[in-house]
C-alpha cells in the first residue's frame, strides 16, 4: 500500500471523483502493477488503465529514488514487520507422529511445540512450506494456532460419531479425524458446490475416512439413524471474517486507519449472519444423543459471538447444557456482558494475529436445568416447575419443527 500510495502521487492522474473512491483505486493499481491479467470492465478499471504507462514510469521513478533495481527490493524496504505472525503447522498424526515431523522440519528451520495446542509447530514468521514435502503429502497442514484450537477444544473421544455442521475447506474436519486417531465416524457437511471440492481435496490428503455430505446443516434431521447417534458437532459457521484482518491487511486501508465505524451495509451483513449463527446453534442443541458442542467464529464482533451465545443459552440449558471452559490455561475469555463469560475463550487479532472466537457447550447427564435455577435446587416451587417445564416444551417444539 505504501508503494502504491507512492506510485499514484507520482503519477499525478487522480481528479476529485476517484479520490473520493481512493480504495477501489488502490485495489486496481494493484492489479495493473503487480497483479495478474484481469478482465478490465469498471469505469474505474479503465481510467487507470488508460493511464498505465503513467503508473509504470511512477514506480520506475520511485526505484531511482529508493536506489534500487528490484520490485522486490522495493517490497522489503516497505515491509511492515508488525503483521509478521509465526508460522503454524498442524502434525496429521493420521500419517506422521509430532516428534518424526519436529525431526524432519528442523533439518531446515528453527522448530519448537506449541505451549498449548498438542499437535502444533511453530515456526518462525515467513517460513515458505507451499512445496515441503510434510505438506505436500499431507503429513503436516499449515494451519494457524487459534483455527487449530477449534477441534482441540471439542476434544472428541476415539469411537464417537462426530458432525461438523460447516465443514469447507476441511483443516478442521480431518483435525477432528486426528484427535480421534482414525476410530470412530467424522461426518462433513457442507452446502456450497464449490468449497465441497477444496473439502473433498483435504480429505483425501489427510488419509482420514471422513463421510462428505453436500447439503445444509439445517436441513439435516436429528432423528435420521446417521445423524441419531451423534456425539459431538463442531459448528464453524459462515461469519464476517473479522479476525482475520491481519493477515488480510485491511487494517492498512485508510477507512480502518481513521477509525470508521462499520456502515449500513455492514450492520445490516452481521445481522443476518448473526440470525444464521443462532439458528444453526440452535439446530445443533436439537441432536438427541449430542453431548458436546463447539461453536466457533474468525471474528470479533460481539454480535456473532456472546450475543449468539447469550440468546441460546436458555434454550442450552433447557436441553441440559452448560458452558465449559476450553482450554482454561489460555488468559483472553469472553466478553462480560453475559453470565458465564469467563468460560467463552477468544483470541486476538493484534496480540495473537488472528481474531477467533470459542464456545464449548457440554451436555449434564440427566439433567434439564432452567437457566434461572441453580444445578443443585433440589426443591423447586410450583412456579418455577412451570416455568421450566414452558421452556422444555418450547425446545421440543422447535426441535419437531
């Protein structure tokens, strides 16, 4: 971006309308002076192409200025070293133990485990393992430490018969395989046509046995003898992305610079998602045999995670669910604007460069408890035995319809 920003003062082309949409500018210089051959239709596309000599002899200026040959050169005197995060790899102990892999990788970099997560590397920043054969034969999977937190957290038992309701493109999924050593039954479902084929792909690399099922998770019915017996589901819905900011580099763009708030447009997009989020949430609970569930988002946003798990939390207790905590050694917890929110695990996008969020709800055995009651009332009124058994019927009407 500094580069670009650069390149076009240079170049002097810009009038008062495309300053106004200076974002979209960049994105296209981008594309006229690094990126690949795209199709050029906007208006905006075509002003700046117009104008691409002037832009190429811009930077080529900028070289003579910085006393420099290379594009590359250029890029690594404006590297910015505050969005360098390490670099994780998640062992597939489906095909490779974690001590052969630490072996193998240390021959060429510096390696250590992870504090937290069993099966993860670290690795220092910019580490390039596209092409290492432990990825290529899909021995290791590159795979950040807050996204591999999401199956360790449902920690799910060799034998059980595991759903993860929004599977693509599928680093969760065959982790899950993983933590249950190859024993068992792993069900993906996804509905999207497209990210089913990057799923399809994963699987099929991990070595895992994992049953792919193109459909909606919504859709899927908790009495069907495949899903009956259930144990466990990871729920990693469709969410804003917010969390990934970072590494996205959005935070360089001048709109979050100057510290704007989110639009119409974008209040309006994590409404819906949020409606979904709770709606899948709530499906998931509806499972008759399920005894734990992991609800999991790369965002920061407040209405896609406690205010969803805050609004299903009544019915969760009516089913006989309360919130666990995952990995209680870690120190960022949930937001406090919800009883329980200490259990709620998230993380970073500036400390932790990556923005997850993590809710682990486990079911009590022969237990359905009212989320005003204590676990341990043995004594209940007569009010309070209607009050909860309202809210029971009320659950086993949503999960009949």
């Amino acid at each position: 971006l500094p580069i670009i920003k650069d390149v076009l003062e240079g170049a002097n082309i810009l009038n008062s309308r495309w300053k106004r949409q200076v974002e979209l500018v960049y994105i296209i210089t981008y594309d006229i002076l690094f990126g690949q051959e795209i199709s050029f239709v906007g208006d905006a596309e075509k002003f700046l192409l117009q104008r691409k000599v002037s832009l190429q002899s811009a930077l080529a200026r900028l070289l003579v200025r910085k006393k420099m040959k290379r594009i590359e050169d250029l890029l690594d005197h404006y590297q910015t070293p505050d969005v360098s995060k390490p670099r994780y790899v998640r062992v597939n102990t489906l095909k490779l133990d974690v001590d052969s892999a630490l072996i193998e990788l240390r021959k060429q970099y510096m390696v250590e485990k992870d504090d937290l997560v069993p099966d993860l590397l670290k690795l220092p920043p910019k580490c390039d393992l596209h092409d290492h054969p432990l990825v290529m034969n899909g021995s290791v999977f590159m795979q950040g430490k807050a996204s591999s937190m999401v199956a360790a957290a449902l920690d799910p038992e060799p034998g059980w018969e595991v759903l993860d309701a929004c599977a693509a493109p599928g680093n969760k999924t065959v982790h899950l395989a993983a933590l249950m050593r190859g024993k068992g039954k792993v069900i993906a479902c996804e509905l999207n046509k497209e990210r089913i084929k990057r799923l399809a792909d994963t699987v099929r690399l991990s070595g895992a046995y994992i049953e792919v099922f193109q459909g909606d998770f919504l859709s899927l019915d908790p009495k069907d003898p495949p899903y009956s017996k259930v144990h466990a589901i990871l729920l990693d819905p469709s969410c804003s992305g917010s969390g990934t900011v970072a590494e996205r580099l959005d935070h360089l763009l001048p709109s979050h610079a100057a510290g704007q708030s989110a639009n119409v447009d974008e209040t309006e997009r994590l409404t819906k998602l949020a409606s979904f989020q709770k709606k899948a949430l709530t499906h998931a609970l509806c499972f008759p045999q399920v005894e734990r569930i992991v609800y999991s988002t790369c965002s920061i946003h407040q209405i896609e995670n406690e205010d969803v798990v805050k609004s299903i939390l009544p019915l969760a207790a009516s089913h006989g669910f309360r919130l666990a905590t995952p990995f209680p050694q870690w120190h960022r917890r949930g937001l406090p604007v919800l009883e329980g929110f200490e259990h709620l695990l998230r993380t970073d996008p500036v400390e932790d460069k990556e923005g997850f969020f993590i809710a682990l709800f486990i079911r009590e055995e022969g237990s359905v408890i009212h989320p005003s009651l204590s676990p341990d009332s043995s004594h209940l009124s007569l009010v309070e035995l209607s009050a909860s058994l309202s809210l029971s019927l009320l659950a086993i009407n949503f999960c009949l319809a």
